[in-house]
C-alpha cells in the first residue's frame, strides 16, 4: 500500500501558493486493509476515508466510467490493482492531475507541470466531457488564477463548448452551480468566471439572465464585479452587482431576477440584496430633494429594520455611481436612520399622542430630521453625494 497526494495540494505547493486542503490517493489497498489501519470510511459515491490522526481524506485509487447524466451518473472501479497513472487520467485538468510521493517526488504523467508552467488550463483526456460541473470549474480556475497569467488551452476550449452544445449542462444540480458561482464570486478575478461561462455558451444555458443583461448594458454588470473586486467588496456585494438587470428597474427586470434566484437556489441574503438593488436602482441615484419621498424611500428599502442590508445596498449603489458617473445616496444617510430610531415615542405618548396619531407624529418627525439632512448636504447643483 502507498499513498501519494493529490490534487490542488500538490498544484498550489508548485505554485508557491498556501495550501488548504490535502487529499491523498491510496494504492495497492481495499477498504477492509484501509479500516484494519483505523481509517473511516466516510465516501457516500466512491471509497474515501478519513485519516485517524491529521483527518485528512484519504481515496482508493479508482477509475471511472459514464453510466448517466450529470456529474453523478458515475461508475467507479476501486481496488488494489487500480494504478496511479490511471487514477490521475479521470481527473479534470492536468495541472490538478499530478501526485507527490512520502519521499516528496513528483509523479506527473499527463504534464501537469509543464502546464502549469505555461500558465495553461489543460484537460487530461476526453473523459473530461462526462462531468459537466468541470466546465464551471475551470471558469473558476480562472477566476483565480488569471492574475497569474493563466488561460485555457484551445482544445480545452472547444471541448467545452461542445459539451454545452450536448445539453449536459442541464443535468447539473442548481446547489451545483450556485456552490461553484460563490466560490467564484470569491476569487480575485470573479468577472473572469462570467466571461468563460459566457464565452463558451454556458452562461447562456445556466444563468441566460445575466448573459441577456451582458449584452444589453454591453458589460456593464463585468466592469462593476471588477471594480468591486479592486474595492475587495464581498460576495454578496458582488452577485447584486453582476445580476444587474438594466438601469430602468422595470417589472420585468425585477421578475428575470426573481427565476435566476429561485432555479439557482440563491439564498435568501444574496437574492434579498440583488432584487432590491435591481428594484430601487434610480431612487438610489436621484437626488433626494424632497424630504417626504426621502423618508419613504427609507421605508420601501426596510432602512429602519434592516440598517446593515440597507449599507450593503448603498455600497453597492456608490460602486455604481462611480462607474457612471453619477451621484448616489451617501451612506451618511444612515445617521440619519440612526437618529430616527432614537426618537422617543414614550415622550410623544407621555403627551397624551395615541393610536394613529401616535403613528403620524413619528413619521413627521421622522420627516424632519430628513429635511434636516438633506439641507446639509453639499450641494452640487440639485446634486449630493
Ligand atoms: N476533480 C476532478 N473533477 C471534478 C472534481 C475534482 O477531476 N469534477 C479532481 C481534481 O484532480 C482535483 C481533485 O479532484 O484536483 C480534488 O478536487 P477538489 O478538492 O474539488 O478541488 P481542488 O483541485 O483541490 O481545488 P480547490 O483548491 O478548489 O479545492
């Protein structure tokens, strides 16, 4: 029995990057000899075992056949006579398809290293095609390897958009892809993910709302993800900005949203931030001159309840507004929600205000401290911000 590591450990290493996770291949074993050692096995598709010390996940070599769909539709042949070449040809790319020895040699037979060298995405073989979830992943690969020079290998290229051309993509899970798009909003390079996707077809098939918006607003939603990316804005930040439908907010903008978030599965966070960025956009960029719309628009946007998710929205809208040159509305506002929440209702009760007037009274002076704000706003023009 031998055991080698794997994968995006041995990857990063060569890359001088930190490495987070380390997997490991076992051969010459089988699943009774891997359990005497005191390993567990926790593999729900393939034999996997936990290591009893470091945890780290240890698999039996295997090789893979296409028995279905998808990226699941997999049957897996493990046991001890199960080489190492042959477990590293059903991996996805050949810089992910090297494995180190205990002595800390490099077993590469499929060139990861040259590759990896040439800053080159290259898949290893045609079974690359069986799992569909794999062109997401190299969206992502390059989304956070771009800054290092990396790109795709012509062949890998057409590979993938003959797989798109399939329909294999439409047997990808949506948790699937959402997992992969996170993770990818979370790389340095994330416009980067959407421009593979795009470029390939496949954004057309998974995400065909941000693909029509790409076109419509001629990348708009791209430049702002990069901005956002140099301004090191979250994820969260950067789905609402990348969902940009268009700048009229129109039902129909709000409701394409709406299917994107519901057939992706996006949660609740995420979806909440990008409809009501979607939804509110010109209020966000109008001047606020009119005290009265001001409050209201704080109400429609929850600013009372929900002051950190309204700051998020603000960020988002400032981002924007230096993109197209416009005025948003500064975040100071939120002082001034700050101080319509200290108002003291007891005191207005106190002075005999009750029921609906009670509730009227609040608002006018919710008003007040609105027309306050707005008259100490700089003034540009009929401006601010
Ligand atoms: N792998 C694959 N096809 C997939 C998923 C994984 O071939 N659809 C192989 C690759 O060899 C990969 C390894 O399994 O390197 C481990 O997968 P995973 O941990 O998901 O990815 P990493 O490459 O380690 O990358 P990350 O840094 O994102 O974890």
């Amino acid at each position: 029995m031998k055991t080698y590591l794997v994968g995006g450990a041995v990857r990063d290493a060569m890359l001088g990057l930190g490495v987070k996770d380390r997997d490991w291949v076992v051969v010459g074993a089988d699943a009774r000899q891997m359990e005497a050692e005191g390993f567990k096995a926790v593999g729900r598709d393939f034999p996997v075992f936990l290591h009893p010390k470091t945890r780290e996940e240890y698999a039996l070599a295997r090789t893979e056949r296409k028995s279905g769909h998808g990226y699941t539709g997999f049957e897996f042949h493990a046991a001890p006579d199960v080489t190492l070449e042959e477990d590293l040809l059903r991996r996805d790319l050949t810089i992910n398809a090297m494995a180190m020895d205990e002595s800390g040699q490099l077993i590469d037979p499929y060139q990861g290293a040259r590759d990896l060298e040439n800053r080159c995405l290259r898949h290893v073989s045609a079974a690359f095609a069986e799992d569909p979830l794999r062109v997401l992943r190299v969206a992502r690969f390059c989304a956070r390897y771009h800054h290092l020079g990396f790109h795709i290998a012509e062949e890998t290229q057409a590979l993938m958009g003959a797989m798109v051309e399939s329909g294999e993509l439409a047997h990808l899970v949506p948790e699937r892809v959402w997992q992969e798009t996170l993770s990818a909003l979370g790389e340095p390079d994330a416009d980067h993910y959407f421009k593979v996707l795009s470029d390939c077809g496949a954004l057309g098939v998974l995400m065909p709302e941000i693909e029509v918006a790409l076109e419509r607003l001629q990348q708009l939603p791209l430049r702002a993800l990069r901005l956002a990316q140099e301004q090191a804005l979250p994820s969260l930040h950067r789905f609402a900005l990348v969902s940009l439908q268009s700048l009229a907010a129109t039902e129909e903008d709000c409701t394409a949203l709406q299917r994107l978030a519901e057939r992706l599965r996006v949660p609740q966070e995420f979806r909440e931030l990008a409809l009501m960025f979607n939804r509110h956009l010109p209020e966000l960029h109008q001047p606020a001159s009119q005290a009265e719309s001001l409050w209201q628009l704080l109400e429609q946007l929850d600013g009372l309840r929900r002051p950190q998710r309204l700051q998020q929205l603000l960020e988002c809208a400032r981002l924007l507004g230096e993109l197209l040159q416009c005025s948003s509305l500064p975040t100071s506002v939120l002082g001034l929600l700050e101080q319509a929440r200290s108002i003291d209702a007891r005191a207005l009760m106190q002075q005999g205000i009750q029921g609906a007037a009670l509730g009227e009274a609040l608002r006018q002076r919710r008003i007040e401290l609105a027309r306050q704000w707005i008259e100490q706003q700089p003034r540009q023009g009929a401006s601010h911000g």
